[in-house]
C-alpha cells in the first residue's frame, strides 16, 4: 500500500491503477471511498473481502459527468416522472452529497447491485474525486472506506489505520469537506424514498422534487433495502451513550467517559478537555456534520470506557447526524 499525494502525476497513476483493476481510496467531499472499476469483478470482489463486507450490500457507482448517467442506468426503464426527477435533481443538486437510486442496466454486475435491478448512482463534487474518476474509466463503484459497521472515514490516516494492508493506494486529499455519507434517494418509489439520510437534507431535495417519504429508521430486517438502515453501523469500537439536549449538564464528570457535544453546554462546564468535543461553537450544522466523524474518531483512540453523545436539533443535517448516532449507539 502506498499514500499519494494530489498532484497531477499522483492522480495519473491512481487512475491507471483503477483501469487496470486495482482499487484505490480517494477523498470525496463526503467521506474517503474505496474505489474500483464497477465493470472488474475482480476488483469489486477485493473491495468487499478489504471492507469485509456482505455481499447482500451494494455499491455506490460513482460518475464525474452527467453523460455517464445512461452508460449506469437503464433509461427505457424510467417513466417520464422519474426521467424527470432523475433530470431537475442532476441539473439542482450534482455534482454532490446526493446517491439516486434507479433502474440499472444489464451491463452493471449484480456484484456491484447485489443482484437487484436498482443502482446506486453518485456524482461527487470533490474535485480529486472527478480527477480520478474522469482519467480513469468514468464508472467507479465506491463503499466508504472503512471495515463495514464501522466509523466512516473523514481523513486518509483513517483509512490507513482501518484498511491500511488491504488496499493498493489512498490518495491523501486531507480532511473531507462534508463530513458525512451521501444521502441516498430511491427514485423509484412513488413518492421516492429516503433511504438513508446524508449530506442532502430532505428540505434540500423536496425544494427540488416536492415531497418524499422516509424509510422508518429501525425497520424489521426481512424489510431492509438498504445497510445503510441496520441498526449497528457507523459504530466506534468504543460503547456509545446517546443523551438528550441538556442531559449530559447534569452528569458528574467521569474521568473513563468521553463527551460529544452539539453545541457547547448552557452551564459552561465541559469537562475534561482532553476527553470532550464540540461538535460546533456556534450551532452551526454543516460545521457539525463536517467535525461528527472526524470527533468521534479522536474520542475512539483514547480508549476510554464509554462516549457520551448529544442528539442534535433535528432540521437539515441533524436528521442526518442524529441517524448516525443512533445507530452508532451500544444496544
Ligand atoms: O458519501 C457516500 O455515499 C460515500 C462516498 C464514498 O461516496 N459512499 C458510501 O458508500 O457511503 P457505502 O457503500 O458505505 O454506502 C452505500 C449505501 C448503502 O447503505 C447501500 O446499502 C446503499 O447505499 N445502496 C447501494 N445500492 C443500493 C440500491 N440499489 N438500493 C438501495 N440502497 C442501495
Ligand atoms: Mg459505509
């Protein structure tokens, strides 16, 4: 494995290695993505071994030009309202933190769909990520880069630390903008679907399309079309308390507990430096999407006995960091 940095020779060779079948962790503006060519079964195999992930859980296919949409997804299956959704979605909130999921071609491998007919499909912003994505095939299939259940990665240290013998390259773009996975959109649902919440708030996408229905947050596992909907996921290795707003003011300081806030406690008293982050001063939510995984990661190496966490306000992100936490959360 070997860590490469962004510039334009680095970047050639990375995507070089994508076309050859070699798979790759790269920054996108969301969370660090293991990447390989969605048409080398070999290289998606490897992708799941390295994640050790269940073969029942599909990929995101990531494009950097809206030319490649029809190259992933079968336009003859769309009916002229998701035709439409899939274009005024594309031209309002591409490239971005947005995974629509449609109709896929045959040429898509079930491997990278986990033999549905659907197909995950993403436009990133991050520009390495288009670099990449453009030099090399223009089809990446991606799954953050971290062993499956676990934290997220927000920067390429932790993708070396999680994944470090099991890939080729990581490209080293320093800290992702975002901070949380893409929101993930069935299209296909009347009214379309959100499957999993993300970096897209729904008051974001229903300014687009109008209204969508939300997947229920804990379904029973027979119904679950998404492993982005499983109860443990995203968790650090550390147990995980969430708290009420308000609650951890009145817990006595632990010197074995760790503390996330939202935003900085009312009575002042924060605890331990070493052993408390906030994740913004200023209530400021992509702030605190932005800092959630990047925190919770600190928190995790100090080896402590429990994180206590806040909920965040529910609006716009918070939905999305609140998902998180709640499925981070030791049951
Ligand atoms: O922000 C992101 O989306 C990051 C970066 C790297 O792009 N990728 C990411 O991929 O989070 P992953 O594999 O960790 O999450 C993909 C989610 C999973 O919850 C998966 O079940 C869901 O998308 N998914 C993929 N294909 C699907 C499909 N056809 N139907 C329903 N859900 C699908
Ligand atoms: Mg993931």
């Amino acid at each position: 494995m070997e860590i490469l940095s962004t510039s334009d020779k680095d970047l050639e060779w990375a995507a070089a290695s994508l076309a050859a079948g070699f798979i790759v962790a790269f920054p996108t503006e969301t969370v660090y993505g293991l990447g390989g060519d969605v048409f080398n079964l070999s290289a998606l195999a490897r992708i799941f071994e390295a994640k050790n992930r269940p073969y029942f859980d599909p990929l995101i296919v990531h494009i950097a030009e809206k030319d490649a949409i029809f190259r992933i997804v079968d336009k003859s299956a769309l009916n002229a309202v998701i035709r439409e959704r899939l274009t005024v979605l594309s031209e309002r909130l591409w490239p971005g933190p947005l995974t629509l999921i449609l109709p896929k071609r045959r040429e898509i491998p079930d491997l990278a769909t986990s033999g549905l007919p659907t197909v995950a499909l993403r436009f990133p912003r991050h520009p390495v990520a288009q670099k990449l994505i453009r030099l090399s095939t223009g089809a990446i299939a991606a799954p953050s880069a971290n062993p499956f259940g676990a934290l997220s990665p927000t920067r390429a240290e932790h993708v070396k630390a999680q994944l470090g013998g099991k890939v080729d390259l990581i490209v080293d773009g320093g800290r992702t903008e975002v901070g949380l996975e893409s929101t993930v959109l069935d299209l296909t649902q009347e009214p379309p679907r959100i499957v999993r919440h993300g970096g897209a708030s729904r008051e974001a996408i229903e300014a687009v399309i109008g209204p969508v229905d939300l997947a229920s947050v804990e379904p029973p596992p027979e119904s679950i079309v998404s492993p982005g909907q499983l109860k443990s996921h995203y968790a650090p290795r550390t147990p995980l308390v969430l708290c009420k707003p308000g609650e951890l003011d009145k817990l006595p300081d632990n010197p074995r507990e760790g503390r996330l806030y939202f935003s900085p406690p009312k009575n002042g008293r924060t605890g331990t430096p070493e052993r408390t982050r906030i994740l913004t001063e200023t209530e400021d939510m992509t702030e605190a999407a932005a800092n959630f995984f990047d925190m919770l990661h600190e928190l995790d190496k100090l080896g402590l006995a429990v994180i206590r966490a806040e909920e965040a306000p529910r609006s716009g992100l918070g939905a999305a960091i609140n998902d998180r936490l709640s499925r981070a959360e030791s049951v």
